[in-house]
C-alpha cells in the first residue's frame, strides 16, 4: 500500500485508531495549494515529500517547507487571498487568486527567485522601468497548464516580470529604476531584490511587487511598504471582564484624498486615546478614546489617483 502512494495520484491515508488505507485522487497533489484543500477536506495534515527530497507540510491554516538547507511557514493560500481581495477591491480577482497561487504555491517552493509586477489598471505603463523583453506565447497565469512554461521562462532570466490586470505576461528581464524620492524615503527588509521592488510601487501606486526570494519566503509591497501593513487582519474583541465593542468605519484621508478602513476598539473602564494615521501620508484620520485604533488602506481606482496627485502636489514622487 505504501508502495501504491505516489505521492502525487494517491496518497497513504492514515488515521487514529484505524488501519492504514489508501487515498486515490481526482486530481494530482502537484502544488501546495492543493495540498492545503486536501487537508481541509481531510481535516488533518498533509506531508508530502517530491522526488527532490522537498519536504511540504499542509493544513488548511499554513504550509510548512523543508528543504536540505531551510525551512518557511506562510499561511494557507486561502488565507493570503481574502487579503489581497480587501486591499485590492478594483483588481480582478480571478487573476488576483492565479498569480497569489502561482506565486506561493509553484515559484516559492521551486526557489525561483523573481519579482512579479501585477498591473492594476488597463495601462500599460513602463514608467521607472526598462523595457525588457517582450514575452512571448502568450502566456497567462491563469491557466495553469502555462505555469510550468512561465516558470521555466523567470528561472533563467533576471529582473522582474510585468502581469497585466487580466494575467498575461507582457514583458520579463525587466530593470526597475527608483526614483530620488523613493530612495530616499524607502527602505524595508530583505536585499537588493525586496528593496528595489519596495522601492517602485512607491513610484508606481498602479502595481502590486510579489517577491519570491531564492531561498523560498513570498512578499508582497504596495506603496512602499508589506501589503499585511495596509489591511486590516482578522481580529476578535480582545477578552475583558466588563466587555466591549468593536467596529470599523470607512473613509477618506482629508489630506491625500485616498480610500480608508479604520476600525476602533473600546473596551469598557478602558480609556486612552488613540489615533490612527494615513499610510500614504501620515496625517491623522481618526481618534478614539478606547483601548485600540487601526487604519487600513483601500487600494481602489480612485486612490491610485489620489496618491498620484498627491505625491505630485507634495514633489514625494520626484
């Protein structure tokens, strides 16, 4: 039976108490995505373990990977999802959910190190960009059948790869060239690769930087900073024997202009007041005399042009 578990079409199921049994799939366990599903379906943990001796561990909460040199934890890819979907409303998001899958689920444990330029508007701009190499076969990250072919194709070429809004690969070998302003202002953890990337959606508010790092670990950067610090994350009410309430607001920053989410926590007997401040501006939005303040940023159509203007009006985009 064990010999009967590939790994891929059929694995070895094993449960408390009971004898161990084989599992025959409808579709191959080839990416961890996959994985994760099965594992909520199973309500377990997956272990999986390729030909290369890459080690993959899947619940529905995380996916751990193991390989002879390292080791990284992220979260399920159905949790990375719902993130991008909140920061990014406007986005399509089909395309948004292929290149989040494509990106944590294929490149990462290949160790393909890249970065992934998702376009968030219809135009096509190259602006702080070389022009790089126009990819061919139109090659779409929404079908999974091309991911082996775009991956072979970001292997063995340097620089970042430009997505359009409905997946297609335009363009890879591409150089990003920051501005004064953003080499001046912009500066996260991670090497040349994270920061360059950090670096041009501070100079370009219309893209989204996915950056898979050689040794495996995913991030993400939007104006400049980790998307996880542009959303509001799942909260609960923090525990207090008197109680308390929670809620969120949306609104607008009443100097840049940009879309906002703001959520206030009080918890009764509880008082300090908090302020909450603009991620692109860092003015004060709103204030509560409560125990807690978050501000999340709300990455529509309308706040690309807000930010735009505002870095123009300010010369922060120079």
């Amino acid at each position: 039976m064990r010999r009967a578990a590939d790994g891929v079409s059929a694995i070895a199921y094993s449960m408390k108490g009971q004898p161990l049994r084989l599992l025959r799939l409808t579709k191959p366990l080839d990416s961890q995505d996959i994985c994760c599903e099965l594992a909520a379906w199973l309500d377990g943990v997956v272990l999986r373990v390729d030909s290369k001796g890459m080690i993959w561990i899947a619940s529905s909460e995380a996916v751990t990977t193991i390989n002879h040199l390292n080791g990284w934890t992220r979260p399920a890819i159905d949790n990375i999802v719902p993130m991008l979907n909140q920061l990014l409303p406007d986005a399509d998001s089909a395309t948004l959910d292929a290149i989040a899958r494509f990106a944590y689920s294929r490149l990462s444990p290949h160790k393909v190190g890249t970065t992934l330029l998702y376009s968030l508007t219809g135009a096509q701009s190259s602006d702080h960009q070389t022009p790089g190499i126009s990819a061919a076969f139109r090659l779409n990250v929404n079908n999974r059948e091309d991911w082996t072919l775009i991956e072979h194709e970001l292997r063995h070429c340097d620089g970042a790869a430009v997505v359009d809004r409905n997946g297609l690969l335009l363009r890879k070998g591409v150089i990003l060239n920051s501005t004064t302003a953003s080499q001046a202002k912009i500066q996260t953890e991670g090497g040349t690769r994270h920061n360059s990337a950090c670096r041009h959606t501070y100079d370009r508010p219309d893209l989204i930087a996915i950056v898979i790092s050689a040794d495996g670990p995913v991030s993400i950067f939007s104006d400049g900073l980790r998307a996880t610090r542009l959303v509001l994350s799942d909260r609960r009410l923090p525990w207090n024997p008197s109680g308390g309430e929670m809620w969120t607001e949306n609104t607008s920053c009443p100097n840049c202009g940009v879309a906002l989410m703001v959520r206030k926590t009080v918890l009764y007997g509880y008082r300090e007041n908090e302020e909450g401040y603009c991620p692109i501006c860092d003015s004060e939005v709103a204030s509560v005399c409560g125990w807690g303040l978050e501000v999340g940023l709300v990455k529509s159509t309308v706040t690309i042009e807000r930010v735009r203007e505002f870095r123009m009006r300010t010369g922060a985009g120079a």
